[in-house]
C-alpha cells in the first residue's frame, strides 16, 4: 500500500491549503487515516485522524485552524489548513492503519512540505 500526499507548498500567512494524501495498492482496506508533521527541529506531531466512518479526533492545538475530512470510495483524505502561521512550517505526512491481504499494518507517506512565509 502506497499513500501519496499533495498539494502542499508556500503560502503566506493568514492564508489557506488544502492537502490530500491518496491510498494505492491491491487488496487491502485502509481504516483509520491521521495527518501528522514534523517542523524543523521538532519531533513529529499527530494533527487529527478520521476513521471509516467519519469519526474525527483533533489533537487540541490544531482544533479550530484545520480540518480532515474523508472520500472513502476514492481512498483520500484532506486536511483543510485555514490562517496559516510561519509556525505551520513542517513536513506534513499521512498514516494509515490498513489491512494488507489480510494482514495488519500501516503506511506512511513520503510528506509533503509546506511552507508560511511572506
């Protein structure tokens, strides 16, 4: 299982992106689906996740700016980031836990950089 994150990139602050992070294979399932990031110099940081059935869970700092969503027939979330701040500045990366021909596991993407910045 492939995961492919896009449409990140240099916005300036006060501004909007909308990121998307595909699943890809054969015969597998993907369940709960999570947004993370890592900035420069941090560890990484789990942003929100969102099961099968559009169940969201935030982590408390991320509530109110940015916003996962799901389109469980085509494999893809979204992560819909609004007033965007120099500190929003990280490598965003998708997770998922799947099931792979029957067998548990996850995938993670490769990230997608985004940038705040005048």
């Amino acid at each position: 299982v492939q995961l492919v994150e896009s449409g990140g990139g240099l916005v300036q602050p006060g501004g909007s992106l909308r990121l998307s992070c595909q699943a890809s294979g054969t015969d597998f399932l993907a369940y709960e689906m999570s947004w993370h990031r890592q900035a420069p110099g941090k560890q990484r940081e789990m942003i929100a996740s969102i099961s099968r059935s559009d169940t969201t869970n935030y982590t408390d700092s991320f509530k109110g700016r940015f916003a996962i969503s799901r389109d469980l027939p085509a494999d893809t979330i979204y992560l819909q980031m609004n007033s965007q701040e120099p500190e929003d500045t990280a490598v965003y990366y998708c997770h998922a836990d799947i099931s792979d021909g029957g067998r548990m596991g996850e995938a993670w993407g490769q990230g997608t950089q985004v940038a705040v910045s005048s």
